[in-house]
C-alpha cells in the first residue's frame, strides 16, 4: 500500500483474472513497478520458480517471486528504501534448475566484468549527469604507455589519461588507479573526468590506469606491487610528464581489493601518497582470532588490517572513504573511518543506498574527486 | 600617495548578456579603454567578444596581456620563475592551512549554535565564535601580506630588467588610455598578475569596469565563496587582500547559483564576518559606481546580505574607511 492506495499488481488479485488482464497490466508500464517505497518485480512466463537474485547484504540472497493463480505472472513486492540503486537478476527455475537472466522488461543495465545485470532505479535515484559523455566538455585522451617493471618482473600497460587542455608548460596533479580498465569501462572515468574538468570541479588532472593480471594477489598487501607503483611508476611517468613533486598532488585509488592495494601502499611509503581514494574497501579484520570469515584469500589483508588497526598512524593527507550500505563490507568500512580520523589524517566517508558494484563506484566519483582535488571552482568567476 | 581612480564601476557577469557599453556611455568615455583579461589564463587574448562589445560605441581597446607577459618575464628570468614557483607552493599551503583552522572554527560555532542554554549566554558565545572565525580570516591576510613583503624584499621583483620592461610597456598603454576594463576569470591569477606588474599605482585618474573576478580583485578584501560546491557544503574563504579600489565591500558576484541565499544562517555568518564591510551579492545587468571612496549609485538589483540573514536591494550609502590593502595603500 502507498497510504491508502492500493498497489497496483492487487488489481490482479481478483477472480477472473487471465492472461488478457495480465496483459492490459503490463501494457505501458515500466517495471520493475516503483509506487513510493514499494517496487513490484514481475516475470512472466512458464517455469516451476523463480527467485530475486540480488547482493543486498541483509536480505535473503534470493527471494521467492510468487504466481499470480490462474496466470503465467510472476511478481514480489518490495519496500526498497529511497535513492536506492540495486543490481538484480531473475533466476528461472525449469526442470529442477536456475538460469540467471536480466529482467527483460527493465532496460536499465549495468555492466561489469562478469557480464550485465538488471538495474532498479528506486524513487530518488537518477544517474548522475555529469557520469555521460557531455559535447560541451572537452574531451582528453588517453594514450597506452608500456613499463618494465623490475619490481613485478615483467611488463604492465598503463593506460594514460591527458586533460583536454594539456600543455606541457604547466604542472600537474597526478591519480594513479588500480583496475584502470575496469574504472574506464565500467564506471565512466574518462566521461567523468572529462565533465569535472570542464564543470571546474577537479583542475586538469593526469590519470594512469593501471592493472594487475594476479589482482588478488598483488592487491592484498603486496611488497612488490606497492613498490611498483612507488619507486618505479611514479619516477617514471615524472620523467615523461610534467607533474607537481609533491604528496598533495599525489593520488592513489581503487575499489574493493583496489582500495586494500592503494590503503596498503601508503602505508608501506608514509607521506608519498598525500591523497587516497578509498571506494567500498575490502579492509577485513578480526577482534580476536587471525581469520575472517570471509575466507584464506583475505588471510593476507586481515592480518594487514589488524596490524594496522593495532597501531593506527597518518599514512596521507587526505582521505575519501565510500561504501554501499547493501554491500558487507560496510561494517568494515565504518569502522575504518574513526580509526583514520583520529590519525590527524581528513577523511571524508560518503555512504549510498548501493551494492558493491561498478556504477556505485562511479556515482561517488565526484565527491571523492573533488575532495582529494578540488577543482578551480572557487577561483573562477566569470 | 597615489591619484585616485576617476572613477570604479563593478558590473555583474558580462558573459551572456553584457552591459559594460552601458557603464562606459555613462562615463562619456569616448577613448581606448585598455583590457586586462589575465584571468582567462591562456585564453586571454581571444578578447573579441569584448572588443566588438566595445567597439558598437567606436570605443577601442587595447589588451594588456598580462598573463603571457608574466610566461615571457619567466622564460627571461628563470630565477625569478622559480622564486615565482615556489611562492604559489607557499600560498598554497598558507591557504590549505588557514582552510584547515577555518574549517574547525566553523564547526565549532556550529555546535555551539545547537547548545541549550541561556539565551544571553547563546548570544554572547555566537559574537566569540564569529569573532574566532574574524580573528582566522585576520590572520591569514597578515601572513599573505608577510609573505608578499618578504617575496618583493628578497627579489625585487619591479627592478628586475625582464619584468621592468613590460612594465613600462603596460604604464605607457594605460597612461594613454580613458580607461581599464578588468574581465572575470581565475581570481588567483588575476590578482597574481595584477600584483606581478604593480598595476594599482597605474590607475589613478582612469575610470575601472570591473567585473567578477575582475571585481573582486579590485576590492579590498578578496573572499572565495560557493554554497553547494560537489564536496559538500562550502566554507567561504579570504584569499588575499585586493588592490583596494572598491572600499568597504566584499564583492560576490554570480550570486545566482553560488549563493544559498534561502539559508538564514549561512547569510547571517556571512554578513557578521566581513562587517563592518557590506557583503554586495552582484547578479547579471547589476552595476555599483564608487566615486571619492563611496558608492555613489547602484542599479539592476545589486543586494546585500545582512546580519539577520537576510537579502535585500542595496542602497547607494557604503563609506567605510579602507582596511590597509597591499597595494592601494
């Protein structure tokens, strides 16, 4: 109920209900339904169940969708609280088993590395404006640069963002990204950065998109992947670019186990990275014991963690810290963040009503961006 | 001391809907008015716009090219580039640091404000915290004022050949001109190059149009503001002292989308801080004229904020007696 409406999937729920109705339902409507709070999900069609498969933590996992009697209707209704962006998938059930498909009357979508899902866009939400490509903002380039690394033994593609207005006679900040590809692909960052440098709410800004072919390896507190970055990247793209030498103009991101990678190299080189961009990290610990429940591959990061959290110190200047509130790690997260602050270190933490997922991670682009690197905005009057 | 202006005319953004002719006809300015555009960085020569602009009252004008002069004096004087250089860093940290304090300050008298407790008490500690955040902005135009007589003590910037050259290059265009039209832009910049080339002592007996950041740098008291920036809510902040032209206001121009002038507090805090100098919101087609250090008129909703919060149309009335500045003095 909406007050005291009635939603409108109980318009069904009368007898003489057939597949005319169902259809007269369905015509011009957008689904999943959103009536205030409530969202109905439907899927029509035969099979013997079909589940709400979504990565809410705190929710079941999957969630009965339930047969409208006498019809081939499928619907659940849930109260999704506002703003909310939530990735999901149906799971179809035939012959005693699932297959996971995206929700073929919803078109929004959002990719990732593993394929699509199905995106609801709860009462609220809107894709941020400034995460599309925008004709008026100048775009920069990007540009694959090829490394040596003794560090990593072997060779890394960096992928090398310039602003439009690039000019070899000027200084630069610099942002180095973990999952570069991913960033690009998934989470807009060339589209975004591009519309913050035109909007004056970042200055101009040189990005290097890096990636790891063992991430979880090489993320998770990795001596040889910090001084990568450290000793051997940064020297190197100094040489090729006209950057500011200076901790302030210095920025290390990534989401997940790429915010682990980045919080653990400023920590392995206190003071060279002045600014951090911390997206939904998977900073696992324990209060007591050495494993986390999230299992061996976390071994690493957990005892990273609890170590730090042990003696908490200012490895950066300035801290950008998000997280999903539908995502796990949000309870480590939260309690990363008093931990940071009372290192004398600024930390700014920005929760949102998402999982732990690319477009999450790029809607918080822009707070976290212009807080490490606030643009000219409060310069330029024009 | 320095001859005065003629006269000091601030304008509202000019961008999409320009009303300097307006302001010059006003003036009876028939001559070259010469252009400062610094603040449009690289972009300062393409000056059309403002040429044709001019031009539709057989006004010409002449662009100062201050930013690319500053690039020229630094190719010629690789020293002094990078005693320039490493002066921004210093500036950049005294501002990241002032920031920093101004922050908690701001905190500070926000908790207090929530407190229960006697309504004099209340009062009387909402006077302290603006009086700490007063005493903050204070501080850091003494430090900038500091530093830039330590920077102008050690490298004499004025005497240096390559800088001295363009300069009298610039006191020669200026010297022949009606008047001196300071567009918008990077305020930063702007007053850098303005202060670079000793550009105040220049003006006297010409008529100014100035305009966004244009205005506020001729101001006496240059103050950074955006209410609704992307990082969150903003805290406006004293860049530096401005040439001193304009006395006893705090120029704010684009108040249209800078300004959450709904925002009582915000408003309040606002007014309390800069008095005894007017806070003057600046809109599009808005113009104020100072003549002999007072505003002599004002039109097309120039307003002001005040220390109850409120907004309202200014009156032409402001005479306040100039802080010390760093170049009009």
């Amino acid at each position: 109920m909406t007050g005291l409406t009635p939603l409108a999937i109980t318009t069904l729920m009368m007898p003489g209900t057939d597949a005319r109705k169902v259809d007269e339902f369905l015509a011009g409507k957008q689904f999943p339904l959103t009536e205030g709070p409530n969202v109905t999900f439907v899927w029509r069609g035969d099979a013997e169940g079909v589940n709400l498969r979504h990565w809410i933590y705190g929710l079941e996992t999957a969630t009965a969708l339930s047969r409208l009697p006498h019809t081939d209707l499928w619907f659940l209704t849930l109260d999704i609280p506002e703003g909310s962006r939530i990735e999901y998938k149906f799971e179809v059930l035939r012959n005693g088993k699932g297959e996971w498909i995206e929700d073929p009357r919803n078109p929004n979508r959002a990719r990732d590395p593993f394929g699509a899902n199905s995106v609801l866009q709860a009462v609220g939400y809107e894709a941020p404006d400034w995460s599309t490509k925008d004709d008026l903002a100048r775009p920069g380039t990007i540009d694959q640069l090829v490394f040596d690394s003794p560090s990593l033994e072997g060779r890394r593609n960096v992928q090398m963002y310039l602003p439009a207005r690039f000019r070899r006679s000027r200084q630069y900040p610099l942002v180095v990204v973990h999952d570069g590809k991913d960033y690009l692909n998934y989470a807009s960052m060339k589209e975004v950065l591009d519309n913050l440098i035109h909007r004056l709410e970042i200055p101009d800004v040189i990005v290097a998109f890096t990636d790891s072919p063992d991430r979880l390896r090489e993320y998770a507190n990795d001596e040889a992947h910090a001084r990568f970055l450290t000793e051997e990247l940064v020297p190197d793209l100094a040489a090729r670019f006209p950057l500011y030498d200076r901790p302030q103009a210095r920025c290390l991101m990534g989401a997940s186990f790429g915010a682990v990678a980045s919080f653990s190299t400023a920590c392995r080189y206190p003071g060279f990275w002045g600014r951090l961009l911390l997206q939904s990290g998977s900073f696992a610990f324990t209060d007591i014991g050495k494993r986390n429940r999230r299992g061996p591959l976390f071994d690493r990061v957990v005892e990273f963690m609890n170590r730090y959290r042990n003696e908490p110190v200012a490895v950066s200047e300035r801290i950008f810290v998000s997280c999903g509130v539908y995502e796990s790690l949000i309870y480590e997260n939260r309690s990363m963040v008093p931990l940071l602050d009372a290192t004398g270190m600024q930390v700014r933490f920005v929760e949102a009503r998402d999982g732990h997922n690319w477009e999450n991670w790029r809607d918080r682009l822009r707070e976290g961006l212009s807080w490490v690197f606030p643009g000219p905005l409060m310069f330029v009057y024009e | 001391m320095p001859k005065a202006p003629r006269a000091v005319v601030l304008l509202g953004a000019q961008r999409f809907d320009p009303t300097l002719v307006e302001a010059v006809k006003d003036l009876g300015i028939k001559g070259r008015i010469a252009a400062i555009t610094a603040g449009w960085q690289e972009r300062e020569e393409e000056d059309d716009d403002l040429e044709e602009h001019l031009a539709t009252l057989s006004v010409t004008t002449e662009n100062l090219r201050l930013h690319a002069r500053a690039e020229e004096v630094f190719r010629a004087d690789p020293e002094f580039h990078k005693a320039h250089r490493e002066r921004q860093a210093l500036l950049r940290h005294r501002q990241d640091f002032y920031r920093i304090r101004l922050e908690h300050a701001l905190d500070a008298a926000q908790v207090i404000r929530q407190r229960q407790a006697p309504e004099a008490i209340l009062e009387d500690e909402a006077h302290a915290s603006i009086q700490a955040i007063r005493d903050l902005d204070h501080m850091h135009l003494s430090r900038c004022a500091i530093d830039r007589g330590e920077f102008e003590d050690r490298y004499r910037p004025l005497k240096r050949p390559a800088l001295a050259k363009h300069r009298s290059e610039i006191a020669e265009i200026i010297a022949g001109s009606e008047g001196v039209a300071i567009a918008g832009g990077h305020v930063a910049s702007l007053l850098n190059r303005l202060d670079l080339f000793g550009i105040a002592p220049m003006l006297g007996g010409k008529a100014i149009f100035a305009w966004c950041a244009g205005a506020m740098a001729i101001s006496e008291r240059v103050v950074l503001f955006h209410d609704s920036p992307p990082q969150g809510v903003g805290a406006a902040e004293v860049l530096d002292a401005g040439l001193g032209l304009a006395p006893g206001v705090v120029v704010l121009p684009q108040p249209e989308f800078r300004l959450r002038l709904d925002d009582k507090e915000r408003v309040q805090l606002m007014a309390r801080r800069f008095a005894p100098a007017v806070c003057l919101a600046m809109p599009e087609r808005s113009r104020a004229r100072w003549k002999s250090g007072r505003v002599e008129s004002q039109q097309g909703g120039v307003f002001e904020l005040r220390e109850d919060g409120t907004h309202a149309l200014s009156v032409a009335r402001h005479s306040v007696p100039p802080m010390k500045g760093h170049v009009a003095s």
